[in-house]
C-alpha cells in the first residue's frame, strides 16, 4: 500500500509446520540481554530479560512446542541476520526488519492482529489499541489487542511497544514499561532520559 512502511518484509510467512528444530542464543542489548530462537521457517521467538531462569523457562515452552530440546547455537546461520539486524536498530542504523519469520506460536486473532502491526505501524509511529483493532475489522476489541501484544512471541521485531493508549498513556508491556519506554526512546517517540 502506498505511504506504509513494512516492518518486516517476510512477516506473511505462514508455515504449515513448524521447522524442524530450533536454535536459539542469546544477546546483550540495550535494554538487556535478548533470547532469540529461530527454526528452518525463521526467527520463532524473542524473549525479554534473558538471565537464567527466563532462558530455562523459554527453552523449555519452547521444547514442549516443538515437540524436541531446542539447541543452543550461538553462531548459527539461522540467528546470524536477527542479530545482526538487531545490533544495527539498537544502533540507531536500521528502521525496518527484513527477516523471515516463524508465526507457528501464535494463531488466530492475535496472528492476524500482529502481522497488522508489522506491516502497518512504521518506527517512530504509535498506533492505539483500538485503532489497531478497527484495522482488522474488529473496532470494539481494544482489549483482545492488548492480549495479543502480551502473546506476542517476537517483540521488538513486531513492534509491540508502538501500540498505546488512545488517551496518550503508554499502555501495558511484556517486557516492563521501562523498556517500552526505552524503545519508544531509541524510535524519537518519546524523549530520551537526561540521566
């Protein structure tokens, strides 16, 4: 569509199965260190707040998903590109991702709802909860958005953190309200902290 800028090129990839085995490490961030796991389809998951516990507990919703341990791998060519990709938007060089995605853990509304928010809602642009859900021909679903941000396995790649309050509220997030805010920063939505 003219005037929209897509988040992530490949994002409409709808596997009928999942990939078979996953892969997954971790990375430092700006806003701490991010667990990423992708399979043969594309990047599959990432988790917030990656210390120990959160990457036992990712590892293991993931193994229960697929069926098999996922591996850690942190120089497989399948994580190579998001992390790159991710390097280079925490530094302020790269505004829209271009990877392939694995949608296979999340369905439904909430699949619809995200991939709505991929295409749609460039960075440096908010959207709000309801306008979202008018977007997918749901108007009067602000809430069920709210949950599909909270499902959302792929944060920051689909930018759940540009979606806010119709009041001007910052809104709820997985991953804290400070790193909401610190995205919303990096992305010249809200100004960055003097401190």
């Amino acid at each position: 569509m003219p005037g929209r800028t897509v988040v992530c090129v490949n994002a409409n990839r709808d596997p009928q199965t999942p990939g078979q085995g996953v892969e997954w490490a971790v990375v430092d961030s700006d806003i701490g260190p991010l667990l990423l796991a992708a399979t043969g389809h594309g990047l599959v998951n990432v988790v917030f707040h990656a210390d120990a516990q959160t990457r036992r507990t990712a590892v293991d919703r993931l193994a229960a998903r697929f069926g098999a341990a996922p591996v850690e791998a942190p120089g497989s060519a399948r994580l190579a590109e998001p992390i790159r990709q991710l390097a280079a938007y925490f530094a302020g060089e790269l505004r829209t991702f271009t990877l392939d995605l694995d949608w296979s853990l999340i369905s439904g509304f909430n699949r619809e709802v995200l991939r709505e928010l991929a295409a749609g809602v460039p960075y440096g642009a908010v959207v709000g909860y309801g306008e979202l859900a008018a977007r997918v021909g749901q108007p009067g679903a602000a809430q069920a958005v709210g949950a599909a941000m909270g499902a959302n396995p792929l944060p920051v790649v689909v930018p759940c953190h540009r979606v806010v309050e119709s009041d001007g509220g910052i809104g709820g997030f997985g991953g804290g309200l400070e790193t909401k805010r610190q995205l919303l920063a990096l992305e010249g939505v809200l100004p960055r902290p003097l401190f």
